[in-house]
C-alpha cells in the first residue's frame, strides 16, 4: 500500500465540515481534540468540556496557564468571553440529557454494526473510561476520527469488536486517514476516499464489507 | 456531633468551621477511613495540602473516590504545587480506588496505582465520570440509586440489574457516600459557604455534599457578607470544617 495517508490534522479537518452553526460539541483527547483549529469560518460553534466549561475556545499561550483553566485532558486553555463553569454532575447532565450534539472520539475498534471500543488499553489490561461512555450514550451523534489501522497495520474497522465495548451501536460516521464511512442500517457505506486512494485499497485494509456510495467522492481537504 | 481532634473535643455544631492547620484539620481520619478526593486530576481544584497532611498524619487501608488515582502531571504547571492523591498511593496508605480515569496517559510512565494495581496491591472500581459524578449526587441527596445509559452492554455494567424503560436499556447504579470529603475551593467564609474558580469547581462541588466531614482546603478566606449570596456554590451546611492554605 503505497498511497499516502491523511495527517492527523487533516482528519479533524475533514471531521470539522461535519459541524454546523450552533451545535454544541464535545471533543475527546487525541485527534479529536485538534478539530477546535478548524471551526468554519462564520459558524458559532460552542465546545463543551467534561471538566467543567462551556463555550471554550483556542489553548492558553505558553506563560499564560491558569491551573484553574483545563480541558478534559488536561491542556490549559484561554479563557473567553461567554464562557460558562459548571460542576461534574451538571457536565454529565448536559450529556446524557441530549443537550451535546455531536461528540467526537478517537477509536481502538469500531464495528459494522457501529459498536465503539476506545477505552481498555491492551497493553496495559485495564483503561481509563473517563467520559467516553456517558459521551456515547447521550450525544446525538457521534462522529469517530481515527487511523484507519492500527500500529501493527490491522483493521481497526472490523466486523466484531475484540476488545471491551464503550457503547454498542452508538458511532454515526467514521473519518480516518484513507476514507469516510457512514455507519447505516444495511451496512457501512463509503462515501469518500482519500486523494490517490480507490475504494478497493480502503476495502483490502476493512474488515467488514463495504457498500460503495453511488455518490463516492475524494476527500475534499 | 462531636470529632476528637488533637486529644480535646471540638462542638462541630460551632458554625465558626475555621481549623487553624491542615494536621489538625485531618488528624481524626482512621484506618479503613472512606474518602472523597476532589478535583478533575490536576493541581487545579486538588486539595493539596490536606493530602499532604494525610500522608504524615499516616492513616492506612484507605478507599479514595476521585476522579483519577492520582496523575502527576497532569494539568501541572511549572512553580506550582503538583501534589495529587498520588502520593497517598505511592505510600502505601491506599487499599482501593474508585475513579473513571486511573492511569496516566502514557504508558511509559506509570503512576503509582497502576504499579501497585500490577503486582496486586491495589483494588480498582472503575466508573466512567458521568456515572461517578451522579452517584456522588445521588449519595449527598438522599437518592440511593438510580439508572443511567452509560455502560450498557459494557464490562461496566456486567452483573448489575438492567431495566427497560420506554424501550431503552438502563443499568441501575447505587449512591456513592464517604467519612470524609477532601475538597479545595477558591473562597470560603467562616461558616464554610464556598465559591470555586474556572474548570476547578467540577468534582468538589458534588463530593462536598456527600461524606460525613467535608473538609475544605481554600485559597481565600473572608468574612460572612462578602461573598455574593447568589454566586455560592456550595452553602455551608455541607462544609464541616474550612482550613486555609
């Protein structure tokens, strides 16, 4: 597989013209976390945090950390006008509330069927659940941005998670570096892929099939 | 209620909480002591110094309710204090730890926990945050369970009762309530009304309601009147004993 991969930030690029004006939005860590830099111009976007905010927008300049000013992976952020401090209770009811609509995660594995498992480190034997799981089973709609394949080049898109679950059927879209993949109830559909790459090359990297897009389009970056 | 502290007899219905120094504000905890530990994870919002006084003060086999086992740092900044609950860990004074997020990110370098976890030494009741913040809620409310979305058909919710309610899967979660609750707050009054600041508020607010003796640790402390009555966060009756850093 010589054609070349998308860059993280590339990814949250293209996850970001998912977005539209006013939603409310929660960025996990990892690429997730980099899609803020690429709000559309012109859209009011308001970021929420598990730690704690509303409405938070770019990091904090170096020298200017406030330790009372963090994201939920602990970056320091600036502060902005309108934002909003909230206790963990109240982060979580916005959450499973329906009141987040769109959550963006990162993935270890995401299923045909749209289960999700981004939490146990193999590794490691155990994991950090953090927010993930409330995220997944109160946000509208959650949006995966990930490597298509793992450190030892496997399918991270498979036909049955392996590892422990997150939440089942619960991820809408999927956005790596080779394609994005809508989650639908026949199936995963392809509807892009990234520049050089054909669907077929997408396909020999996914476990499950694909149904190919009548409209299946080259990444726009 | 009355709590021994440093051999003599403290009325805890005194509404001036005020305890003048962070070993005599923990002095009582014991052995097998159940504690609260605020913050998100980082220095913002820890209650530094009465785990620094925790750990001369020794008490041992406890369980920590806290969003992390304790990351160092994470959130740190340089010439801050970087304390967390880490170092109760490290010293061998913690049984078993309830938290969403236990490891530090990097494997490369694991924190305390997770090298006790490894070689045995260490219990781990993992919660994901939604689901630890409600419980602690629901355990200063007077709520002794309640069902929640998260985790369903997930590790977390094997062997617990689920229910189907209007055609979606709930899986019932109990109250979580503490002897003692460790929080940090930006400012206090005497009679232990609280304000916090920024992203620091997140899990001290809650626990502050929810254990037998909250213990306050604040960076600010002024006179019942100058706080703004509509921006207390956490009124006093919650707040048993306050300590200035």
């Amino acid at each position: 597989m010589t054609s070349p991969r998308l860059n993280r930030e590339v990814i949250a690029m293209r996850v970001a013209r998912e977005l539209s004006d006013g939603k409310y939005v929660n960025l996990g860590t990892g690429i997730p976390t980099l899609v803020s830099q690429f709000t559309p111009e012109g859209y009011n976007i308001v970021y929420h945090s598990e730690s704690g905010v509303l409405n938070y927008g770019p990091l904090a300049k170096e020298g200017e950390e406030d330790i009372d000013l963090i994201n939920a992976g602990g970056q320091f952020l600036a502060p902005v006008p309108g934002m909003a401090f909230f206790t963990s209770a109240d982060a979580f009811a916005m959450v499973r509330g329906g009141h987040i609509d769109i959550t963006v995660l990162g993935a270890f594995q995401v299923s045909e069927h749209g289960d999700l498992a981004n939490w146990i480190l193999p590794t490691r034997g155990i994991g950090n659940i953090g927010g993930a799981m409330d995220l997944v089973a109160g946000a509208r709609r959650i949006i995966i941005a990930m490597e298509h394949t793992d450190s030892r080049n496997q399918p991270k898109v498979v036909l049955e998670c392996t590892l422990p679950l997150t939440g089942s059927r619960c991820v809408s879209l999927i956005v790596t570096d080779v394609a994005v993949i809508e989650v639908t109830p026949s199936g995963l559909v392809l509807k892009e892929v990234a520049p050089a790459w054909t669907p077929e090359e997408v396909q020999s990297i996914t476990e499950p099939w694909l149904i190919i897009s009548r409209d299946l389009k080259e990444m726009e970056i | 209620m009355h709590v021994q502290v440093d051999g003599g007899y403290r009325d805890e219905r005194n509404m001036d909480k005020l305890i003048h120094s962070f070993p005599e504000a923990v002095a009582d905890v014991p052995d097998g002591a159940v504690v609260l530990m605020g913050g998100f994870g980082g220095a913002g919002g820890m209650p530094q110094r009465l785990i620094l006084a925790l750990r001369e003060q020794g008490a041992k086999n406890l369980t920590i309710i806290s969003n992390t086992a304790g990351l160092p740092g994470f959130g740190a900044i340089e010439g801050h204090l970087e304390v967390t609950h880490n170092v109760l860990v490290e010293n061998g004074q913690v049984k078993k730890v309830v938290a969403s997020f236990p490891l530090s990110p990097s494997s490369s370098r694991p924190n305390a926990f997770e090298l006790a976890y490894r070689e045995g030494k260490i219990e781990l009741e993992l919660v994901p945050q939604g689901t630890l913040a409600e419980r602690i809620r629901a355990g200063g409310a007077g709520i002794p369970a309640f069902y929640t979305p998260a985790g369903v058909g997930t590790p977390v919710a094997q062997d617990k009762e689920t229910r189907n309610i209007d055609g979606r899967q709930y899986v019932l979660e109990y109250a979580l309530k503490a002897d003692y609750a460790f929080i940090r707050a930006w400012k206090a009054d005497r009679l232990g009304n609280l304000v916090y600041k920024g992203t620091s508020r997140t899990f001290n607010a809650g626990m502050a309601t929810a254990a037998l003796i909250t213990i306050a640790e604040v960076d600010h402390l002024v006179e019942p009147g100058s706080l703004n009555p509509e921006i207390i966060i956490t009124p006093g009756i919650y707040v048993k004993r306050i300590v200035k850093r």
